[in-house]
C-alpha cells in the first residue's frame, strides 16, 4: 500500500510513465495530486460549499448520472427547481472535466470503460450513526449491491473540496493478499459455475438482497465481492489488528483509486465529490491482477 504523487508540472507524461501509473493502481496503489488536475471554477466552489443536507437527505450522497444527465439525493426541503438546476449542471461539468483528464492520463486503458454515478458528499463523515454495512469508517472494498458490475472494475477519482480540512482515510493491503486471508476463511467461494450460482442464492436469500436484485444479474464474483465488502465490515479482529496506513488528503487535492480492490475507510472530512468508472478489466496492464482474474485463478472457474 502506497501513495505515489503527482506533480502537475510533470504532465503530459511519457507512454511509459503513463503505463507505470496504470500498472501502479492495478497494484493497489493510490494516485494522489496534491492540487487537483480538475479544478472547479469559483462560483461552483462556493455554491457546492453552502449546500446542507437536512432531514431525510442528511445521510445520501448527490448523486449524477452522466449518461442520462439525472441528479438525485439532493435535498428537497432546502433547494428549489433553480438550485436543483444549478447543481446538476455543476455535476456535469465535473464529470466532464475528470472524464476529459483521465481519457488523456489513463491513456493505456485507451477509454476502455463506462462512465458510472458522479457523487457529491456534503456531510461530514466523522460520527456518522449508520447501519454496519453502511458504514465508510470501517475498512472495507467496495461493491455495489444492486449493480453488479460483472467482472468490471471500479476506479473512483476524487476530490477534497473543503477549504481547509484534509479528508482521512485509513487504507489496507491490496486484494491479493486480504484475499487471501478472507476467502478460505469466511466466505462460501465458488468451486464452479453451477454451485457458485446455488450459493449466490442462498447468500442472496440469507442477506435479504434477493429481492433488491434479479438473480441473473449478479454473477459468482459479484456475489464474492459483496460477501468481501460484508465480511471486512463484520470482523472486529481483522477492523483491529490488519496492516494498514493513515492517509490525509490536502485541501483542494484529489487522489484515485482501485476502490473495489483496496481497503478503505474514511474517518474524517467533509465536501469531496468524486467520480467512478467500471474499466474493462480486459484494458489492465497487468490483466492477471484484476480481481476477477485473481479469483478465478483460485477456484479455477469461470465466474462472470
Ligand atoms: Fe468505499
């Protein structure tokens, strides 16, 4: 687990740094750019700053959807039709603007992704009362439990807007290793095609995600990827006593990582957006290290 740093004076970068950087994040490192390669004009800044969520919204990020140019999760009681207006259009300079530096930084995975949910996340996160599996201060790799991503990888680029607070992480060793750990001892994994399906139903059953969702969306590995994000957040011992690092983001900062593959946690900050892409694992430098590939190679099985 690292953090490599970026000057942005030293882009553009050679085709081979590009494929070291590449290479880097498919290790589980964290790329980090003391001053973001994205900035946010002023106006935006300030509007973004004053927004508050209340009531029943306090705990939802805003999310964008780029491809259908739909926001949710914004607060009704406190924004009005213009404002809700405003703020999407934000959204969608935003993620615009990463989508546009990365298709040039990520030039090895030559576009080779879909654009998913943009987010914005007022709150702070330090306190936060929610349910375990809901919970960001817990060490966890990301899934998503109603959209599978089907072998898909998750890169998420985000962005410390606060003015002058850090966001605090505290991040894992990278998957291959908690895999390791994880995968005998706690979750059913898929000996083959047939029983891996038989045993995403009855986890599916047992965790009550069967009616959130159809039972053909979800392949093997997603079902093992939601059972990692679960099991991480459910071990004390391994919340306790795993390797990990304390990792503070700048103010004005932004940092991306494999987030499906590298533990995180976020114990503190307010105000980051973010953006997250489902990269073809087939576009990797180093294809073996998708996790998808690491599986498979475990259980010697097709999983998607
Ligand atoms: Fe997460």
């Amino acid at each position: 687990m690292a953090v490599q740093s970026i000057q942005l004076d030293t882009l553009p970068a050679s085709p081979e740094q590009a494929r070291l950087w590449c290479a880097q994040l498919e290790d589980g490192e964290i790329l980090y750019f003391p001053q973001t390669p994205a900035p946010i004009p002023a106006e935006d800044l300030d509007f973004l700053l004053n927004q508050r969520q209340s009531g029943a919204s306090i705990h939802k990020n805003i999310a964008y959807k780029p491809d259908r140019d739909r926001l949710s999760g914004w607060d009704s009681q406190t924004m009005n039709d213009a404002e809700v207006n405003r703020l999407r259009g934000i959204m969608q300079r935003y993620s615009g603007s990463v989508t546009a530096f990365l298709t040039g930084f990520l030039a090895p995975y030559q576009g080779r992704w879909r654009r998913d949910y943009a987010s914005y996340r007022p709150m702070e996160e330090q306190g936060r009362d929610l349910p375990l599996r809901r919970r960001n201060d817990l060490l966890h790799t990301d899934a998503f439990p109603t959209r599978p991503t089907r072998g898909a990888r998750i890169l998420r680029f985000f962005h410390n807007i606060h003015p002058t607070r850090t966001r605090d992480w505290v991040v894992g060793e990278p998957f291959r290793r908690v895999v390791k750990e994880f995968a005998p001892r706690q979750l059913s994994l898929p000996h083959s095609q047939s029983s891996a399906g038989r045993a995403a139903v009855r986890l599916a059953r047992a965790t009550g995600l069967a009616s959130l969702v159809p039972r053909w969306k979800r392949t093997p590995y997603d079902e093992f990827m939601m059972q990692l994000h679960n099991a991480m957040k459910e071990d004390a011992a391994f919340q306790s006593t795993c390797a990990k690092v304390f990792v503070q983001f700048a103010p004005g900062s932004s940092w991306m990582v494999y987030t499906e593959t590298v533990p995180h946690a976020v114990l503190s900050g307010q105000y980051a957006l973010e953006q997250t892409f489902l990269v073809d694992p087939a576009a990797m430098v180093t294809p073996d290290s998708a996790p998808v590939k690491v599986l498979e190679k475990l259980v010697g099985a097709n999983l998607t």
